[in-house]
C-alpha cells in the first residue's frame, strides 16, 4: 500500500460518478456483497442519464445484432474490440430481466429500430424506455433514473457522497489501483477501496481543451451535464490506461445562447427548412443526417479559406414555417431543454433575439453576414427544385405539399446553428470484464470503467447505445470489481 496515504474511510469497492453507470455499477457490486460507495461531483446525480432521452438499444437476434455493430464499426473505419461487442450483445439481452428484478413492475415500451436500416443485421435492433407516468422530452429518463437512484439510496442504502469530486487514483506498490482522494468542502478525503475502483465519471462534453486536441471539428457546444469535464480522463491516463475512441462523438445539432451553458438541442432538417453554410450555399441533404451524426455532416474544413464553412451554419425558413410549429421537433432534451419551453410558433424565440428576422432574403442574409446575392440564388433556386419536385444537387425528398417546402412569404427567418454533443465516447480502454487496461492490453489491476467514459462505441453511433452500454458494463464493472483483484 502506498505509505504516504492515511485512508480517512475503507470501503470495498468505490464507484466515481452517480450516473447511470454509475448507479448500475454500484447496485451490481453491493449485490455481490461489497460495501460500496459512490462519488459525484456534483449536488445532484444523474449527469447526462438524467439529461437524456432516455432509451437504450436492444436486439431479437444476437448473431445479426452483432453483424449490425461490427458493419458501423468497418464502415468508419473505427477501432473495433470484437470480444468487448460480443459481450456488449450478450449482456444486453440480459437488461429487460435486470431492470424487473430492480422493480417487478417495470414495463418497456418499445420506439424504434436500427439507426441506419440499411446495414445488414438492422432488423434485429430495437430500442426501449421504461413506461411511467411523467411527461416532456425526458421523461423516460426520469422513470430510468428513478428506477436506479432508488435501487441504490432507497433499497440497498449505498452511501452516495455528492459534492465530492474525485482528484486522483492512489496506486499500490506494484501499480493496482488501492484507493481514491476526493475532495469534499475544499479538504481531501482519501477512501481506501479494497477490491477496486470503478471510473463512471462520463465524457469531456464541457472540456474544450480534450475536445480540441481530440475531435475535428469547432467550435463545438454540448447538450448534456456540464459536469462531465474529462475528469475521468486524466485520472485514468495518469494511472496509465490506453485511451481509446477519442474522436468518437454522438452529435447533434444544437442553438447557443447566453443564458445557458448548455446548447439547446434543435432536431431540424424539416419541412420548409433548407441549412446553408457561411457562403450562403446549401451542403447537404437536410432531411437525411442521423440525429447522432450531425458532426460528420458539418466538419468540413475549407483549406483555402482556413475556415470551417459549415460551423456555424444558418438554418433558414419563412413565415409558413415560423407559424407551422416548433423549429426543433426536440425542444426540452438536455440539460439546458428541461429548463427551457420553446414557443409553438417560435415568436418568443425570435423577440429574445435568438432568430434573426428580414423583410427580404438579400436583408436577412445581411444580418447573418453572409454574401446576400448567394443566399438569394440559393433560396431561389431551392423554390425551383420544390416546383420541379426533384432537388438535382442533394436528392433530398420533396414532400406531397409541395408549397409548404418553398421558401417564399416573407418576412424571412435565420438561425446560426453549431454542432452539440450529445455526449463523447473516449477515454480509458476497457477488456470485457470491464477492467481499465494499459497501452500493451494488461489490466491495471483494481481498476474498472463503464459508461461513455471509454466507450465501446466509435465514430458510428446506434441511438441508445450509449444507456444500454451504462446498463451492460455498470454491471460487469460492479460484480467484477466486487469479486476483487
Ligand atoms: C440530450 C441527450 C439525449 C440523449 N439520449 C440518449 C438516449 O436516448 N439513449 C442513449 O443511449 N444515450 C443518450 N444520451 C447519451 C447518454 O445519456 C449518456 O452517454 C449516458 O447517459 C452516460 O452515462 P454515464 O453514467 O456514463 O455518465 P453520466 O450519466 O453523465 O454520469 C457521470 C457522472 O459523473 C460525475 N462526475 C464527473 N466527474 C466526476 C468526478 N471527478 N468525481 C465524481 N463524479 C464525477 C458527473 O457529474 C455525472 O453525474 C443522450 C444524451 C443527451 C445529452
């Protein structure tokens, strides 16, 4: 042990970050008869689970869902752990069970498929929420988050110390994780864990300095729980665990404003919306982006100009569409949407200043500060293709209404939109018992992740992957660590 250390508290296994990994992690290991506790930083638990949709990914057939995963791996080219996918399938299958024997009333409801249905295997993908009674966009992640939070503080009583952030990794004599320094009211508190430590911390959304040396693209806003800063990261590396997937990200588009810090998601691409870069010009099938893969539709990078045309970009629609109904059909996802009500006809939006409003498009591509004889060709000749029913430069499809489509009864309405994760994928690489391991593969003995921190997933992302990996790996991390070194 390492002898400088006086442990203020000795437990058997502790878990860094009350999420949804987290709280799995916790519950699989206090089942597996350790004495654990949990650490987060933050007031509240929850993090980016609490913040999200709340679904998660699962299949009807093993071998075609694993065809399915390993096809988005190959296809982008990502790093693929097969044996970590196998596991992922096997144990997935294994939630429905789980989640009932939390609470045997529990009730799935089944909304959704594969994100990309064209991949062979697609058909075996299904996705789930857990049914209950709230409303509003995160409601099914609430019903998830009650359903564990209470699993954990209610059922088993596993202490949970909020406002404690973790700051370090102790390490033992031979290199194996022994304990943790947190901090708590600006003092350090060091836990002794005897069977292991399990890093459940999330992502590095909100840490723009790993963002940057790691994902292509900027400036890039986040969606999710502000507290997920990388935390994990660094205390993982300094331990020396390989990292893995840090450029992989589930990324949707998102509004900046002042008042939050946070991104408001914006699900656009509808009818009567065309997206053009900051030369005016549309670049894209605005109809056809995978919600999760926005970045990839955006991350072009103009070497002669020196600049990212697409980041930011302008969303552009007219009075129809302002009136038809909300611009983001995801309005109140993610930390800064719960706390936000987006008007139905989107006036408010537009008198707090976060839509730009003109009387023609040569006056609204000023006020965006884009070259106003392009945007007018662009719209003019978006309204053409919607006559003509075939858009000839993108393919995108032209709705049975065609009028609805056209952008042409002023006044004209711009909104300047940026990539948003919705949460990153990198961190410490992890085998398939959930142990962290160092760059040669070896596990650092008494240390386990789960979650998005180290995620399985790469540059292409199956919606509710991520909550079904938390699901899955929370409790291989927390029966494995319980079970000791
Ligand atoms: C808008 C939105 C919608 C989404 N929808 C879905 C969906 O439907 N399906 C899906 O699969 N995924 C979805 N996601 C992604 C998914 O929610 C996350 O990837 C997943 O919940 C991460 O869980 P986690 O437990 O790994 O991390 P989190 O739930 O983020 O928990 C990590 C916790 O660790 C804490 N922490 C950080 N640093 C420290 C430290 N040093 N010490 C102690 N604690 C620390 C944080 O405060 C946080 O509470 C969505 C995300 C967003 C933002």
């Amino acid at each position: 042990m390492n002898p400088s250390v006086r442990w203020d508290k000795t437990v058997d296994v502790v878990v860094i970050g009350y999420g949804g990994a987290g709280a799995t992690a916790a519950i699989a290991a206090h089942d597996a008869g350790a004495a654990t506790l949990v650490l987060e930083s933050a007031s509240e638990g929850g993090g980016n689970t609490l913040a999200s949709f709340g679904g998660f990914v699962g299949h009807d057939d093993p071998s075609k869902a694993l065809a399915y995963f390993t096809a988005l791996f190959k296809a982008s080219h990502s790093e693929r752990d097969e044996q970590l996918l196998r596991v992922f399938v096997e144990e997935s299958a294994k939630t429905p069970d789980w989640l009932r024997s939390l609470d045997r009333d529990v009730a799935l409801q089944s909304y959704g498929g594969a994100s990309y249905p064209q991949v062979a295997g697609a058909e075996a993908i299904k996705r789930y929420v857990i049914k209950g009674k709230n409303k509003g966009a995160t409601a099914f992640a609430q019903h998830l988050w009650r359903l564990l939070s209470s699993a954990v503080e209610q059922q088993r009583h596993i202490p949970v110390l909020r406002q404690t952030p973790a700051q370090r990794l102790v390490t033992g004599r031979n290199g194996d994780v022994v304990g943790v320094i947190a901090k708590v009211n600006w003092q350090d508190l060091a836990i002794q864990a005897k069977r292991g430590v399990i890093l459940a911390s999330g992502g590095y959304e909100f840490d723009q300095a790993t963002l940057k040396s790691s994902v292509k693209g900027s400036p890039l806003h986040s969606l999710g729980h502000p507290g997920n800063r990388g935390d994990g990261v660094r205390m993982a590396q300094k331990v020396g665990a390989a990292l893995w997937h840090m450029n992989g990200v589930s990324c949707a588009f998102g509004l900046k404003v002042p008042a939050f810090a946070p991104a408001l998601m914006m699900s656009i691409g509808n009818v009567g919306q065309i997206f053009v870069d900051r030369n005016g010009n549309r670049f894209v099938n605005e109809g056809a982006i995978e919600r999760h893969a926005a970045l990839l539709a955006v991350d072009f990078f103009d070497s002669q100009a020196l600049s990212y045309p697409r980041i930011p970009f302008y969303l552009i629609f007219d009075e129809k569409t302002r009136k038809r109904a909300p611009l983001s059909r995801s309005a109140g996802l993610g930390s800064a949407g719960s706390s936000y009500t987006w008007s139905k006809d989107n006036q408010k939006e537009i008198d707090n200043g976060w839509i730009s409003k003109a009387d023609t498009v040569a006056e609204l591509a000023r006020k965006l500060g884009i070259p106003d004889a392009n945007l007018s060709d662009t719209v003019g000749g978006w309204n053409a293709a919607v006559l003509a029913g075939h858009d000839g430069h993108f393919g995108r499809e032209m709705p049975e209404d065609a009028a609805s489509a056209r952008i042409d009864t002023g006044p004209f309405y711009g909104v300047e939109i940026h990539p948003a994760l919705i949460n990153t994928q990198g961190g410490p690489r992890r085998n398939e018992r959930a142990q962290i391991v160092d760059p040669f593969g070896k596990p650092i003995p008494g240390l386990y992740g789960a979650g998005e921190l180290g995620s399985l997933w790469g540059l292409l992302y199956q919606g509710g992957g991520n909550i079904a990996e938390c699901l899955a790996f929370g409790r291989i991390a927390g029966a494995n660590a319980a079970a000791g070194r």
